[in-house]
C-alpha cells in the first residue's frame, strides 16, 4: 500500500491529522530529499509530540526514480509505504506522478491524502473574479523554450499560476513587461510563513516595487488571462523578440489565425 501525503508550504500548523496518523504505521518514506524529510519528521515529534517507527528513506527524484522503481517495486505492495514531496500536495511539480502511474500499472492500491498547495492558495488570494484558471509550474529557465511558453500564458484567456525563484522573479517581470507591461498579476511571496507578502499590481509597476523590496523567498504569481479589451495582439511587440523567424511565424499564425507561410513572408519581410 502506497499513500501520498501532503506536507506544508511553509508553516508546519498546516500538517493534517491524517497525514499524522498514516506516519504512525508507516515503514518505508519515499521522498524527493530524505535530508527534508528526516528534517521534517524531527519537528512533527518536537512540536506536536507525535511518536513515529523506525522508517527508512528512501530517495525519489527525477534523477533516479526508475532506478528506484526497480529497486524498490516489490516493497510497495509488501510494506505500508508513503510518498512525500518537500513542500505540498504530491504528485504536482514533483516526481509523484510517476508512483502513481506505476501503482496504477501493477495493481497496487494506493491513496491520495488532501493538504496543502501553494496553487489554489495563490490564486483565491489574487481576488481575480474569473473563478477559472490554468496551473502551469515553473517556466524553463532560459533560452526559446522560456520566451515561447510565456508568450502563450501571456496570450491565454485564463488566469494562469505559475512558480518562480527568487533569482529569476525580477527577470520574470522584464520578460512580461517586454510584452504587457500593464498585464494585471498577483503574485506572493512566502506562502504561510512568518514573511509572507501580497502584491496586485501591473507587471510594471511590480517590476518598479521590487526594485525596493526584498525577492527572497519562493514566489507564486497569477497573470491575469488576457481579456476581450486586450484580445488585439501587438505584432510588434512579438517582433523584438529574439527568437528565430520560423518560431516567430509559428506563434503569430496561432495567434492570428494565419497560415505559417503568410506569417513567415511577414517577418522575413520586417527583418
């Protein structure tokens, strides 16, 4: 038996009864780092007096989780097995999915336990009305594959949530302000703990606060889906971009509707 079991995004009083209960008989931790969760154990006994086994961690990233697969597969169905992730509900941005699937594959039972998200958490704090939103992660870091995959969220209908470091938050701002600067966001910092911080504010004036303000922390951030006043797409904007023509005319024609061809004449004309 394999249970999944939230943990907290930063302030321990967020840990379940369940999930304490299901610690009490587990025997096997599987975790993405066992000095967090070795950490993390330590304060549950300290603070809240819980008394745990002997359980032996085992590490579970994506470096190594087939490795571990093969490894440890029997041990799931034997022994009271649990999955956590260093902060938040498994399987999102983390390499719980891929238990999930195996459990899935080999006839293994397994449960998910509710907890703590930082995405669902952001965004009913943003107060953005729409009720609807897509939860993307964290952005590749660098290169194309950033700047294309922005310009999507950019040009989404939904709100969306994404992730971010706090060595990239000010980058972020410049990338989005390269596009739409005044592209409503709401982004916090600190989730739950004791320097948790709100911002509503465009992309840039955001840019224009952090400037002052510390970034340390990790950020979750809700980018406002474009709406029908600021449908109208600025080809221009796209245009600066740094991106190969091909890349260019595959983005305007799925934004404009026209083909690749006609868009690619374009740029290559603008060049």
């Amino acid at each position: 038996m394999l249970t999944f079991i939230p943990t907290p995004i930063g302030n321990l009083q967020d840990i379940t009864f369940r999930t304490l209960e299901v610690l009490k008989s587990a025997e096997i931790v599987f975790c993405e780092d066992t000095r967090v969760a070795k950490q993390l154990i330590k304060l549950l006994q300290e603070r809240f007096g819980a008394k745990f086994g002997n359980f032996e961690f085992i590490s579970f990233h994506e470096h190594n989780q087939l490795k571990r697969l093969q490894e440890f597969g029997d041990k799931i169905k034997e022994k009271n097995c649990v999955y956590m992730s260093d902060a938040g509900m498994p399987g999102i941005s983390d390499p719980g999915a891929l238990l999930a699937k195996y459990c899935q594959e080999n006839s293994i039972d397994y449960d998910f336990l509710p907890g703590a998200s930082a995405a669902p958490l952001v965004y009913a704090a943003s107060g953005f009305e729409s009720g609807k939103f897509c939860f993307y992660g964290f952005l590749p870091q660098k290169g194309k594959a950033r700047s294309e995959e922005l310009l999507n969220i950019l040009n989404s209908a939904f709100d969306t949530v994404i992730y971010e470091a706090p060595h990239r938050i000010i980058k972020l701002l410049e990338e989005i302000c390269q596009t739409d600067p005044q592209r409503e966001l709401f982004a916090a910092k600190e989730l739950t703990k004791k320097h948790q911080k709100f911002y509503r504010l465009t992309a840039k004036e955001l840019h224009k606060q952090l400037q002052k303000d510390s970034t340390k922390g990790e950020w979750a951030l809700v980018i406002k889906g474009k709406t029908e006043k600021s449908q109208k797409i600025d080809i221009q904007e796209l245009l600066k971009l740094n991106l190969p023509p091909k890349t260019k005319a595959k983005l305007i024609a799925k934004l404009t509707g026209k083909t690749v061809k006609e868009c690619y004449e374009e740029v290559t004309k603008k060049k």
